[in-house]
C-alpha cells in the first residue's frame, strides 16, 4: 500500500531540493532539522503525518524557516528506522516524485535570549527536570526558565 509521506527540511535547501530531490548526501547549506551537519543515517527522514510532521518542525535547529515536502512513491516495506525510532527511506528521492506544500517560520525559541512565553518556546527537548531552591521552593521544567530570567539571565544564586 502506498501513503502519503513527507519530510521536513530547511528552506535554504529549498532550490537544492527542486533541483536534485531530497539526497542527504548533499547536506551542506544548512543543517539537518535536528541540527546535525551530517547525515544521521544513510538515507531521507520521512513523515507519515501531521503530527510526525509537527514533532519535527518544532524540533528545527537551522536558524531559520522550514519547508515541508510531500513524497510519492514509497511503500511502507521500504522505510527502515532509525535508532531514534523515526522512518526513513534508505535511498534518494528525485524532484519528480516531490512537492513543497508547506513553509513554517521559525519557531520562538526560549534559548534566544528572550522572555518567551514558555508555550511559545521549541518543546522537542523540554525536560521533565525540577530545580530545588536553596529555600526549599520546587520549580517544576515549565518554570524554570522564568525563574533564571527574573534573577538577571541564566543564572543566579540558586542553582
């Protein structure tokens, strides 16, 4: 059975990807959507859907916007995983067999530098740590970042 699938890329790849399809060997403009400068495996990630598309734009370490590219062509029998447990097709994808049906800006990231809300902040990597203040406060993950951004930054007293 053939689906639809897609994958997530930096729009600086953008007129690379029209030109010769998703090859991850040509890796160089910008980095891999998770931010690696190399491939991760030999082969094109994949998205089975929205969601999976979601997880990884707002994931995006490029410094920039992305591009979200429709796939034809692949059979599910074809896809290998990951030993971060995410698809990919261990082969190229030629231009024919894509279509870009979507650009995201880049997400609000609360590692910039600004007092972000912490639901507007990239939450692929958000921890489940909790932080205890010498007075015995517990701030929970989501709390974190506010409490250091109060104090002056990063840091403080209280670490």
């Amino acid at each position: 059975m053939v689906h639809r699938w897609f994958h997530v890329s930096s729009t600086a790849n953008r007129d690379s990807i029209r030109v010769n399809g998703l090859d991850w060997t040509r890796m160089s403009t910008a980095s891999g959507i998770a931010g690696s400068r190399v491939a991760e495996e030999a082969g094109v990630f994949v998205c089975q859907d929205e969601s999976d598309v979601d997880f990884f734009a707002r994931m995006n370490n490029t410094g920039g916007p992305i591009d979200v590219w429709e796939i034809t062509g692949i059979e599910e029998s074809q896809l290998l995983t990951s030993g971060s447990g995410f698809c990919y097709l261990p082969d190229t994808i030629g231009p024919e067999r894509i279509t870009l049906v979507e650009t995201r800006a880049q997400p609000v990231d609360a590692d910039d530098g600004h007092d972000y809300p912490l639901d507007q902040a990239n939450s692929a990597y958000r921890s489940g740590v909790t932080v205890t203040l010498s007075d015995g406060q517990v701030l929970p993950a989501a709390a974190i970042h506010g409490f250091f951004q109060s104090q002056g930054g990063r840091g403080g007293q209280d670490r």
